[in-house]
C-alpha cells in the first residue's frame, strides 16, 4: 500500500510539473525566440563581475536557477566582446569589479579581451570597485581593472591589494586524537592533495610547490598591471606592498584614475557614449548578439569544452537542477569523436579548465584527442583557469597547447589510499569486521583496518604503473624524454608562464590565440566559423529524466528543492563532492588541488 501510494504521488508531480513546467518553459522560450526591442543608437554595455565566473557555458537548462551561473562565463564574456567592438551601436563598456579575489588565468583571459575592445574595437571600458579587501587572488581583479581605459573607486572605499596568501588546514594531530588513520600514497612529493590528511604543517616540498605557483601569479599581475598603467614594474611593486589605502590615497599614488560613487561612473560613461545613450545588460546583449551573429561562414573549428572534475560516465544522468561543472567523459569523447567524423570540421580547439579526477576518465578522453588527430582534425587545447593532473593529462597529446600566464597546470602525478576508521569507531562502541571471499587484496579498501604489508605493497606497485603511464602519455605528446618529464613532473604544479619553459605548452594566451593556432595548423586562411560540440544529451532530454514517475525521481526534486534554497547545504554538498573525488571508489586519482581564487 506505501509503494502504492508513493506511485500515486509520484505521478501526481510528474503530471504537475508537465501540465505547468512544460508550458512556463515554453513561455519563456518563446518570449526568448521573439524580436527584442531594437538596440539604441549609443549604447553602453553594463557587465557585473561580482557574482563570479565559471571558465564555460553551463550545459545544464537549470545552472541560472539553482545559482550554478553566477555573473555568467569567462568564455561568454569574450565572445560578447569580440561582437560588441565591431557594433557600431555599442559604444562603451561599463564593468563593476569584485571586492575580493578572482580566478588568476580568468584575469587574464578578461583582460585579453579587455584591450582586443579597446584596441581593435576603439571603444573606451570604464572599470568600477568599491573596494578591493585581501581575499583570495585580489591581485588578479587589480590586473583587470588596471586594463581598462579608466579604473574609478568608491570614495573612502578600501585599496588592499598588498599580495596574495593561500591557507590550508591540516588534520593530522586531529586524526591522531580520534585514532583516524590516513592510508595514503603520493607520486611524488609534490602531489600534495591530500597532504592535509598526512602532516600538520607544509613540507618543504608543499612549501615550495605553493610558493612558487603563487610568486608567478603575483609577478604576472604586477607585470600586466604595471604595463597597462604605464609605470615600472619594481616601483608598482613597493607601492602596493605599502598599503593599504583608501581610495583618494590610492588615486593619489597613481594606482587607480579616478575617486566616484556608481551612479557617477555610469553617468560619465552615458554622457561619452552620445546623446540618449542608454545602459544595456551585458547578458540581454549577449544573447542577442549570439542569435544575429549565428550564420558566419567559413570553415568550421569545433570548439569542445570540458570544465570541472573529470568523472566516467556521462552528465544525462546528473540532476538537470545541479549547478555544477562536471567533466563527463563519455560526453567530452563523444564530442571528440562526433568532430572528427564532421566533414565539415576542419580543426579543434579544446578548451580545458579542470583539476583532474579519475585516470580511467581521462585517458578514455585522450583517446578521443588522438582519434580526432589520426582523423587529420588538428586539436589544438586552451588552457582556462586549470589544466592540472588529469586536465593535463587530457591535453598532453594535442597537437599544440595554448596557456594563459597564469593557468594552474602540470601536476603530473598521482595518490590514491583511504581512511582507515576502526579505532576512531570503536572509541564510540562501534566495531567494523570484514569478511571476504578471494585473495587478500579483496579487502584492502576496508575502512576499519589500515593496508596490511602485502596489500600495501601492490597498491604501492598499482600507483607506480599509473604514475608511469601519465609520464609516458606526457613525454609522447610533448616529445621530451621520459627521464626529463620525471624531473618536471613529480606532482608539482606549475604556472602557464613556468609551462612554457618547460615545454609543457606551446604558447602563451587565450582562447582567440588557440584559434588562430588551430587556423594555422589546419591550413584555414581568413575567417572561421565556431560550432559548439559537446557530446551531452540535450537539455529537453535532461528534463524528460527530471520527469519520470519513480519514487526515485520524487526524491531527486525534493532534495533539489532543498538544496536550492539553502546555501549551507550548497556548500556541504561542495565539500563532499571534493572529499568523494579525492577518496575516490577506485583508490586512485589524478586531481590537483584547487587554490582559493
């Protein structure tokens, strides 16, 4: 009688939500579909950064709605840009910057844009904060506000860009109280995921690896800064490092232009743009323009994107409500394949921002970066905000790698182990026994025991094999020797700007310079047309699975309902979603860590 019940109730929404989702969601198609309101003659474009950025276009039908959007992505943002400088309606852009920090190669892929519009478009962009505070990256927002034609401040706001500080929380002498044992094996010293798990404070190795990436990051913000504000470098350096500031100080010391509440940089921006000029939403804009600019011709590159952790299977049977970034690999090597079986397809450029996960995702992804290549499609990868251990490992056979100065990258190596909970456990009168049938390594994932010395042993052996195959996959696509490649690698991460001297990338910059690579490797003169691929089931299906009857499926909108509105929950789920890829079922993963932006 419950089960019966439950059928009921689930047919009951699934009708509710069909007799009343459907059409809404037709509405709003349709009202999307219809002819907007003609663009004023002097326009002025208005884009928000301070909701954050994802590297991609999320797939999913639903990201706006459960908060997985933000202010919209890196590569939306570019695309609009490189419209708008050729509209002759669009005069300016009006940009608002975050109070804290933003992600280092997002920065740079911004700021790009940023002059490709000011330059090639000869449109003036007009950069607003009202406060930057020393959170996270708080360099790399500076840096795109340095690039606009002028940076304007809150009055009595606060100028804290005095560097960057990354912190991490070690739990060893709290695994040590409660008899938590962390079972767990690196490849090499600088794979230092899960060394929160293992030590209390950094090892010199860790140390190092942080120091290192960090210097880069901060050295490539000040250089970029300092030429766009045209002053030296070393002096740029000593002037920030004294602060902080309020803004009039800030101004007076020539780090920004100048001192104003919104209203009046809006009002300056309108007034320039031309008489009636108007504020239009970047996101109205953006839409409009992608719909006009949809019949370019020319030989097409397909452009596959792939952000986020990267995991088997594919995003068709994720929740059409999560607004998460996932790397499903049989969607992103689908997409691959489907290229390179494209006539029409000339080339393709595969825009990587990821951490890494598992290895067997990964290299099921390489194998369709190798097929489209023995297809003649050269794959030509554009770094984003990460291309990091299994990122990498994904671009490290492409034909050329194309790394913003500050993309996290490298991470060559790989860990794997588990928690053994035992003790811990018996301390609260809970005892875990295993039995198993077969050899003894059938129980080496058990959680109430630590690896016994055999099971140690060949899980040891099985991280070697990994780690070597992720050199080899390195040093075939990159062309080093297997013997440099272990020097490089080790786990460590590295900077675009550190990659390119080591030959982990080909060319520093951004998305519209893998194009004009990829344009070159495949012999394509003038311009290109850009299609999409991206192997995932469409968002009509996605929502016809958000519509089954099962009690399953009664449960999954429930808790999504939850999940929704509860911004707590959201960041608990955050955290098990990163707690399951690094303890990952398989014991092993390719996954660098991922700093505070």
């Amino acid at each position: 009688m419950k089960q019966f019940f439950l059928t009921v109730a689930g047919v009951f929404v699934g009708l509710l939500l069909f007799l009343v989702g459907i059409p809404f969601l037709l509405i709003v198609i349709a009202a999307g579909a219809s002819q907007p309101a003609p663009l004023p003659a002097h326009s002025v474009l208005s884009l928000d950064l301070r909701g954050g950025l994802t590297d991609q276009e999320p797939r999913n039908p639903f990201a706006a709605i459960s908060g997985g959007g933000g202010s919209g992505s890196v590569m939306s943002v570019i695309e609009t840009l490189r419209r708008a400088e050729s509209d002759d309606k669009i005069k300016a852009l009006f940009v608002r910057l975050p109070e804290g920090g933003m992600a280092p190669a997002a920065a740079d892929e911004l700021r790009l844009a940023f002059k490709h519009f000011r330059s090639v478009g000869k449109k003036p962009i007009y950069a607003h904060s009202q406060g930057l505070y020393p959170s996270g990256m708080v360099t790399s927002t500076y840096k795109l506000g340095a690039s606009a034609s002028e940076f304007w401040m809150q009055p009595d706001s606060s100028f804290q860009v005095v560097g960057i500080a990354s912190e991490e929380m070690f739990f060893k002498r709290f695994f040590d109280k409660y008899g938590v044992k962390a079972e767990y094996e690196q490849r090499y010293e600088y794979k230092n995921a899960v060394n929160p798990y293992l030590y209390n404070d950094y090892t010199p190795a860790h140390r190092e690896s942080a120091l290192s990436w960090m210097g880069s990051v901060y050295q490539t913000a000040i250089n970029h800064a300092a030429a766009d504000r045209k002053v030296d470098p070393a002096r740029l350096v000593k002037v920030l490092e004294a602060g902080p500031y309020s803004a009039q100080e800030a101004r007076a010391q020539g780090l920004i232009d100048r001192v104003g509440q919104v209203q009046e940089t809006r009002d300056i921006a309108l007034s320039r743009a031309g008489k009636g000029a108007k504020l239009i939403d970047f996101s109205d804009y953006a839409s409009r323009s992608k719909a006009a600019a949809g019949n370019k011709s020319g030989p097409t590159i397909a452009v596959i994107g792939a952000e986020g952790p990267i995991m088997t299977g594919t995003g068709g049977n994720a929740s059409p409500f999560s607004g998460d970034s996932t790397v499903y690999s049989d969607d992103v090597a689908k997409a691959l394949y489907d290229a390179a079986a494209d006539k029409d397809v000339k080339a393709i450029v595969f825009r990587v921002s990821s951490p890494g996960g598992s290895d067997t995702a990964s290299e099921q992804i390489l194998a369709g970066v190798k097929a489209a290549k023995a297809a003649g499609k050269p794959v030509v990868v554009s770094m984003g905000t990460y291309a990091a251990s299994g990122g990498y490992w994904i671009s490290s056979q492409a034909s050329a790698i194309v790394a913003e100065p500050s993309t996290l990258t490298g991470s060559i190596g790989v860990y794997g182990g588990k928690f053994a909970l035992g003790e811990a456990l018996s301390r609260f009168g809970v005892d875990t026994r295993q039995v198993h049938v077969g050899g003894d390594y059938a129980g080496a994932f058990g959680t109430g025991e630590g690896f016994t010395p055999d099971q140690r042993a060949k899980f040891s052996s099985w991280m070697d094999r990994i780690y070597a195959g992720f050199v080899t996959r390195v040093a075939e696509g990159r062309k080093l020797p297997e013997a440099r490649v272990r020097e490089i690698a080790k786990g460590r991460v590295w900077t675009g700007e550190q990659a390119l001297k080591l030959g982990l990338v080909d060319e520093l910059g951004g998305f519209y310079q893998a194009v004009d690579k990829a344009k070159a490797l495949a012999n394509i003169k003038g311009d290109v047309k850009l299609k999409t691929m991206n192997g995932s089931p469409s968002p009509f299906e996605a929502l016809e699975r958000a519509l089954g009857v099962s009690s399953t499926s009664v449960r999954t909108l429930a808790a999504s309902a939850w999940l929704l509105g509860d911004p707590r929950s959201q960041a608990i789920m955050d955290q098990l979603a990163t707690a399951r890829l690094r303890a990952a079922p398989s014991g092993a993963s390719v996954l660098a860590d991922t700093p505070v932006q």
